[in-house]
C-alpha cells in the first residue's frame, strides 16, 4: 500500500487544487485508490519520517500512481518511515509543447505542499523530498515555504537550472539538513529539450537566468552549497538517459535495468547513509 498526495484536477493536464491524500495500490491496473478522510490525515503523519517524491514533466496520474508506487514497493523503507507519493499535473493534452508553461505549475503546487506540510505534518519526526526532472522545482520551492528544516532532499535529474541553488533558490538550500544530485551528461532531454524549452519558459515568469545548464546534466555550479553532498555526476558509460532513474510507468513496459540502482541512491539520501555511487 502506497500513499499518494493528489493535486491534480483531471487524469490529463487539468488545474491545480489543495491535496487530497489516497492510500492504495498504485500498480493496480486501474490503480486502487481510496480517499482518506482529513480528520484521520494526523493519525496517518504523525510520529514518521515522511518522504515525499514528486514524478518529472508529462506524466499522467496513472502514469505517476504506478511508477511512484513500484518505487514506493521497491524502496521498502519501514514501519517508521512513509513514503508519499505526489501527483501533479505537469502535462497536458498536447504534450511537450506545455514545458514553458509547466515551471508555473510546479511552483503552485511546491507552495502548496509547503503549506499542507507547515497544517498536517506537525507531529512528523522528519520531512525529507526526492523528485525527478521537473519534480526538482516543486521540490524546491516547498522546501523555500516550510518552516521547518527539511531533513533530505534528492534531486535526480532535475530539470531546473544549474545555479538554482544559489540563486532562485538558495533559500531552498539554506533550509535543507542535506541535498543529494544526481545527474548525467548522457541525458539527452536535458542536454537538447532543456535548452530549448527552458529560455523559452523565462519569457513568461523571468525568475531565473536563460541558458544555463540543467542541475540534471551537468550537477551545481561550483561552488556547491554546503548542504550539497558529493558525488552526484553518473559516469558517462553508465548511460544514464531522462527515462532511467524511476520505475517505468505504463503497464507492461519491458523492463529498464537502470532505475534499481538510482532508487537505492535515492534510498541512501533518505537514510542518510554514505554514497557508494554515483
């Protein structure tokens, strides 16, 4: 059984509300999902160590329900420790072309979750956050909004400038115990759509500087901050592509040995626990 964090409005695309929190199973095809009632949300969070891990751009909410729960299965984390997925709408009917105006988004739903952790999760022992791609600026900006010190954060291939966390977000880094990258100068999306797609996202919200580097691809301008915990770049001969750091979301898809391994890192961080790899 996986929980799951809901602020989407539609399956596809759609607006952005204030959460609601499932409990289920996310692999299930329909995923199984059950609404949980906010006077039992306390019940649920208090006393763990809450670990909440948001999906990148385009992805659906069964696409985010399955992936994020066979990473939930996968990660095992233990009676003490909850895993929240959380699903956004970061995509829409026309799919790809949205990018520029997906940043907005993920920055409505960071602050929201900020605020529904500052309400709910008052009796947790410990916030920590993962997220992938696009994930990295929701991650990013509730990790600005709580008001407490987020315990981990983990971004793995973030789609989000390089210098983010000195500059648009250095609040973010000034309010985490520990920050774990992982990135690869094999990812094509970041190396190609991000540079295309990210100057383009400036012209409408101009928060951060164009043409950059993804955090994802080439990690932290140096200096990182101190919270940055090295390593972070995946060798070269690893291969490591966009698609390969979660479980694969549609079902029956062929099986992707690479994300095992990006999910025990990810593991690692939450723990916080010496990294052997990247």
């Amino acid at each position: 059984m996986t929980y799951f964090l809901d602020f989407r409005t539609r399956s596809v695309g759609g607006g952005v509300v204030d959460p609601r929190l499932y409990e289920g199973d996310g692999t299930a095809d329909p995923p199984a999902l059950t609404l949980i009632p906010t006077i039992q949300w306390r019940s649920v969070l208090d006393g763990k160590n809450l670990l909440f891990a948001a999906h990148g751009f385009n992805v659906s909410r069964t696409q985010g329900t399955r992936s994020l729960g066979l990473l939930d299965g996968y990660l095992g984390l233990g009676p003490l420790n909850l895993f929240i997925g959380i699903l956004w709408p970061g995509d829409s009917w026309l799919p790809i072309v949205d990018y520029p105006f997906e940043g907005e988004v993920a920055i409505d739903c960071g602050r929201r979750l900020a605020d529904f952790c500052n309400r709910w999760c008052v009796g947790a022992q410990s916030l920590s956050f993962l997220s992938h791609s696009l994930g990295a600026r929701l991650v990013l900006e509730a990790t600005t909004q709580l008001a407490r010190q987020a315990q981990s954060v983990c971004l793995a291939a973030g789609a989000i400038n390089r210098d983010c966390l000195t500059a648009e977000y250095s609040g973010a880094a000034a309010n985490a115990g520990v920050i774990s990258l992982l990135a690869s100068h094999r990812d094509d999306v970041l190396k190609i759509a991000f540079s295309i797609g990210d100057p383009l996202s400036v012209l409408l919200h101009d928060d951060h500087t164009a043409f950059r580097a993804a955090l994802g691809y080439d990690g932290p301008s140096p200096p990182a901050p101190q919270p940055v915990r090295p390593p972070w770049q995946i060798p070269d001969q690893a291969g490591y592509g966009h698609g390969d750091y979660l479980p694969p979301s549609a079902v029956g898809a062929p099986p992707n040995p690479q994300w095992p391994r990006a999910a025990d890192f990810m593991k690692r961080a939450f723990l916080n626990q010496p990294q052997s790899w990247p």
